[in-house]
C-alpha cells in the first residue's frame, strides 16, 4: 500500500481534535512530553498526600494541576498512584498517532529490579471532541493476558472504606475478598486521600501477585517483573520494556481487539492488590511519558485538519469524520462550523 493510500485510510477513519484545531486555526504540538494531568484518583496508601501532597482543601482541580505541574515539561518528580486501582489520566499537546507495528508510547516509573509494582495502561479518543476524558476506554493488553490465562480477574471491583482519621483503610472487593491497607511507621500522614470523602471504588483488571517474601522469619521481597506491558514493571533504564504499543489495545472486560488511529488521552493505574510486610501496599509511580514518534503524530494531526479546512462540500462530524446525509447538529463544512437542522 502506498504512503498516500495509508494516509487517505488514516483520514477516513481518523478521530481528532477538532475543535481544537478550529479554535487553534493550526496545530501547534511542540512537545513529546505530557502536557497536563487531567485527572488523579489514587487509591489509600503509604505514599498518598504526600506525593504530591495533598491537604482536606484540595480538590480533583487542584490534584491535578499539581500532577501537572510534577509530569509536564518532562519535570520528572514522582506520583505515587497508591494501592489496587488508584489511577493518573494525562495527555500530550496533540493526539498521539499508533504507528503499526511499532512502540507508540514511554512511560517511565521508579522500578528497580526485582521491584515491580505493575500499573495498567488505558487509552482514550476524544469520541465527543469536548477536551474531557469522558469517553470510552481501552486497555493496552500486557504479557499477563497471554502468560497468565486463568488468574488474571477482568472486570474486578475494589471499594476502600475510611475508618477514622489515621486508621488503616478497608477494602472489600468482587472477589468476596476483604482486608485493609495497613498503616506503617515511615509514613505518618492519612493514608485515604483527603479530598476525595471516605469511600472510593475502582474498577479494572486485577493482575495476578508477584510478590514473594524470600525470608518467611525476615523480610526479603521479590516482585517479579511481567513479561512486558506494564508500567513501574522493569527499571527505566530498560525503555523497551517502559515501551507501550497502541496495537494492544482491548475492550477492558472481554479483551476483544480494537483498532485504534490514535489517542487522545492516557491512564495509568496500580493493577496489584497486594501487601509486602514493611514494604507495605504495592503502588505503581509515575515520573513521566512520552510520544515515541512527535513527527508522525504531528503528520497525522494535520493530515486531517488539511481533510476538514480544504476538502469542499464535504461535512465532517467534531471528530473530523466525513459525513454524508448530516441529521440535527453540529457539523464542519469548508473549514466552518455549521449547525444543521434538517
Ligand atoms: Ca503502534
Ligand atoms: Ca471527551
Ligand atoms: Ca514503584
């Protein structure tokens, strides 16, 4: 297939930012780094309020500007997710294109190895082109999927109960499972995040444990890397393991492949639920991400604006997908925004 034909079916079936490239009139993508958080969830843990610290007057607002101000520009400083579930969702300052057969995305965390604390990652379109993640979402399935048939639990629930200040946290879960997060003496401050009231659901995949106490009398802890596909899974230092493809994604419950041109938006969450004596709960952090390929995600960007400004006569739905027989709404036609009232 030519170039050409490859990019006439990435127009064809291609979902962008439309709005944002009618308001912005060009596209202006200057960075492979993440350009802000848009949301940070995290579940009760050692690390949570503190990383990034939090206090009773936050608000998912504040959270996430200060999330944005630790991962944006490449800035690097740590965000702890917390324990099973705790989730960041981010994005860069342009849709990242899934170039096939290639590694698409970096995220870096702080494993070291034989310290994995594996996190999951999802991606989103911008389906309703509002510049909010409230749009459906797909896994990026990692080795477990194939390495672990059997353990690996899709569509598991977890709600955390705050007991009282400065109480461990309980959890009961889909599984009839019950136990709590228990509090430690290296970490002082609440373990259940202060802005979010006092009970908290997740829902997700629930990986299989990797950890292994290799001295029963003392306290020696293994966790086991995965194969591949995880983030805080394998130390940084390992960027194809830190490497993520848009060719793995999957409907979150019945794993059913889905074809995607892009992302818009990116979510990490602690895909463990499990406890290692004085190391606590296992929690995947979060230093950074990155476009893998800026220069095809910007081609691709404007390949479509070019389709949705130049092509005449042609609607186009907000997601710069052609349309031909428009009912009731908003449309692009000639470069301009048009309401139809057929
Ligand atoms: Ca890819
Ligand atoms: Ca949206
Ligand atoms: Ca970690």
């Amino acid at each position: 297939m030519t170039d050409n034909m490859n990019m006439r079916r990435t127009l064809l079936s291609g979902l962008v930012l439309a709005a944002f490239m009618l308001s912005s009139g060009s596209i202006v993508a200057q960075s492979k780094y993440i350009q802000a958080v848009d949301e940070y969830v995290p579940a009760p843990g050692q690390f949570t309020n503190t990383m990034p610290k939090a206090d009773e007057s936050d608000t998912p607002a504040t959270m996430a500007q200060k999330c944005t101000e630790y991962l944006a520009n490449n800035n690097r400083q740590m965000i702890s997710l917390g324990a099973y579930g705790g989730y960041i969702t981010f994005h860069f300052d342009h849709p990242m294109v899934n170039v096939p057969s290639q590694m698409d995305l970096l995220i870096e965390g702080n494993a070291l190895a034989g310290g994995s604390e594996a996190g999951i990652v999802m991606v989103s379109q911008d389906i309703n082109a509002n510049g909010l993640p409230d749009d459906p979402w797909y896994e990026l399935s990692g080795s477990a999927d194939v390495d672990s048939i059997g353990k690996v639990v899709y569509g598991y629930t977890i709600t955390y109960s705050r007991q009282g200040d400065l109480q461990d946290v309980a959890w009961t879960d889909s599984q009839n499972g019950s136990g709590s997060i228990p509090r430690n003496g290296f970490h002082t401050q609440e373990y259940f995040p202060l802005w979010l009231g006092s009970e908290l659901s997740f829902k997700g995949t629930l990986l299989p444990t990797n950890a292994l106490n290799r001295k029963p009398k003392g306290n020696d802890w293994l966790l086991s890397s995965l194969r591949y596909g995880y983030v805080d899974n394998v130390p940084n230092a390992d960027s194809i393991g830190n490497s993520f493809n848009l060719d793995w994604a999957v409907e979150p419950v019945s794993r059913q492949p889905v074809s995607l041109t892009h992302a818009d938006f990116i979510r990490v969450y602690t895909a463990l639920n499990q406890v290692c004596g004085w190391l606590g709960e296992t929690s995947t952090e979060v230093i950074g991400a990155e476009d893998l390929h800026l220069e095809a995600s910007l081609e691709f960007a404007s390949g479509i604006k070019e389709a949705v400004q130049t092509v005449k006569g042609q609607y186009f739905d907000l997601q710069g997908r052609p349309v031909a027989n428009p009912s009731r709404g908003l449309y692009i036609i000639n470069g301009k925004k048009v309401f139809i009232n057929p």
